[in-house]
C-alpha cells in the first residue's frame, strides 16, 4: 500500500514492497536484491505479480528480465530527463507566476494585511485539499497538479510579502537563493554518489519527518488554543533548531525525488509519470523555500 501523504508520498514508495526494492525478498535461484542488475527485480515500484506491468504497452520493453539490466529502451512513451525538466518548469513557472501577481495585487499594508492573509491562508488550504487529491490519485492528473501550483503559488506571494515587508526586508530573495542552494547542492551530492537513497536512509527520512510533522501540529494546535508561540517550536533558538532540520529534512527529500526520477527514466515509466516527479519536486521545494523563510524570520526576530 502507497503512502497518500502529499509530503511524504513519494511515486515508488511502497509501504509493502518498500522503495527500489529495499524490501524485496529474491526468489529461488535470483539473483540477490541489491547486489547485482535491476535493483526493481522484485521490489520495482512499477512491478505487479504478473511482471511488467507495461507489458500491454506498445512501447514496452518485452525483453526486459529479472536480474538483467535495463535494455536501451524507445523513447516514444516513456519518460525522460527532459519530460521531467519540462514539466518541472512549468509547475513551478505558474507557482512563481501566481506567486508575483499575488504579491502586485494583495497588499499587505495596515488596512490590507487581514484581506490578502485571509486570501492565502485560503489558498493554503485549496492547495493542501488538491495535493491530498493527487496523492490518492492513481495517475498524475496535470490539470490538478497545475492548478495546485497556483493556488500554492498565492499562498507563497502573501506569505512571503508579509514577511518581506514586516518583518525582514529582502526575506523571500534570500530564501529563494537558499533553496536554489539546497537543490543544486543535493544534486550535485547525489550525481556524485555522495548520497546513496537505501532502504535504511528512506526509514530514516521518513521516521524523522513523521516525528517533525507531529511535533509542529501540537505545537500548532498548543498556539491555537492557549495563545503565544505554542510551545515555542517556532520561534527562539529551538525555532532555529527546528528551521535548521526542516531544511535537512527538504534536502532529504530531494534526494528521494531524484532517486524516483532516475530509478523510472531507467526502468521505463510511462511519459505520464513525469507529472508526478513534477509534483513531488515542487512539494519538496515548497517546503524548502518555507522553512528557510521562517528561518530568516526568527532570526530577524531575535536581533
């Protein structure tokens, strides 16, 4: 069973047959998972009971076996770098476009700052409604992936110009830079092995998440119901502690999308999975580009 959390859910993460194989058992006479060949020769998060589940694809590689590695394959109807780089683009293009006109025309003076902060914290929750969508959702749905990017996108604009403009002048610039930072760092840092995505970093990752994800909704709700800062995991030093590992943990996830990326351009995924690398990458960037900017508030807060 695939995880459906929109930030934990990942295209080839499978609860039962774990990511890339890390849970898979050899059958008789196979080779060992994860020594040698497909490293989704049984753990494939492609994989049915019956094999190939492209098998009734035209464009599908017939001769495709266990424990061999992956034959060249025609590039008509399978996904590739520039399907994914493409449809990257142009989720995050419409996030940064949504995101600068909701910055022009949402206002965040005095008399304004409660219009436009309700209109992004109603964006927030449209976009986190359609991110659950298209985590249950068996196939990319580009309409809702794009759209989701949208209203991200407004959310991102008020969010980023309140702070910009009350609390740290140049904030958003400066975690924009940060999270370009962390993403060419992280790829970088994989294409040269220096992160290896195994079954224990993928428990790791998710363990750690899970606990952090927990810990900011009680604080969450502590600050909703008793007032203040919760229990101040979000402002003070343990505000930059706890910014410091939301930025770990984006770095974390960057490294599984791209795991994801490689692993289906290598084993023949649909042109159609693109769409949902597309979303994954830019769940991880938004969470990036917010950490960082809660960050650079605290620590603007605390001078």
């Amino acid at each position: 069973m695939r995880s459906r959390n929109p930030v934990f859910s990942r295209r080839g993460f499978s609860r039962d047959n774990g990511y890339a194989g890390f849970n898979a058992s050899p059958q008789a006479g196979g080779p060992a998972v994860g020594t040698q060949g497909n490293p989704y020769a049984q753990g494939n998060p492609y994989a049915q009971p019956s094999g190939n589940p492209y098998a009734q694809n035209p464009y599908a590689q017939q001769d495709l076996q266990q424990g061999a590695p992956p034959q060249a394959p025609a590039t008509t109807g399978r996904m590739t770098m520039d399907d994914v780089v493409l449809r990257t683009a142009s989720t995050l293009g419409t996030l940064v476009v949504t995101a600068a006109l909701a910055w022009a025309l949402l206002p965040v003076d005095s008399a304004n700052i409660n219009r436009s902060y309700g209109i992004g914290i109603g964006a927030m929750v449209i976009g986190m409604v359609l991110a659950l969508v298209q985590s249950f959702k068996r196939k990319a749905s580009p309409a809702l992936i794009l759209t989701y990017a949208a209203v991200e996108g407004v959310f991102l604009g008020v969010v980023s110009n309140i702070v910009d403009t009350h609390v740290a002048s140049g904030a958003a610039m400066q975690a924009v830079l940060g999270t370009m930072a962390v993403f060419v760092g992280v790829l970088l840092a994989y294409k040269a092995g220096w992160i290896r995505v195994t079954r224990r970093f993928y428990g790791f990752v998710m363990a750690a998440a899970l606990g952090f994800v927990l810990l900011m909704a009680v604080n969450m709700l502590f600050a909703v119901f008793g007032g203040g800062d919760g229990l101040g995991f979000r402002s003070g030093p343990l505000g930059i502690l706890f910014g410091v590992i939301g930025i770990i943990l984006g770095a974390c996830f960057l490294a599984l999308d791209f795991k994801q990326v490689e692993d289906g351009i290598a084993y023949g995924a649909p042109r159609e999975e693109a769409w949902l690398a597309a979303f994954g990458l830019t769940l991880t960037l938004v969470w990036i580009y917010m950490e960082f900017l809660r960050l650079i508030a605290i620590l603007n807060q605390s001078d």
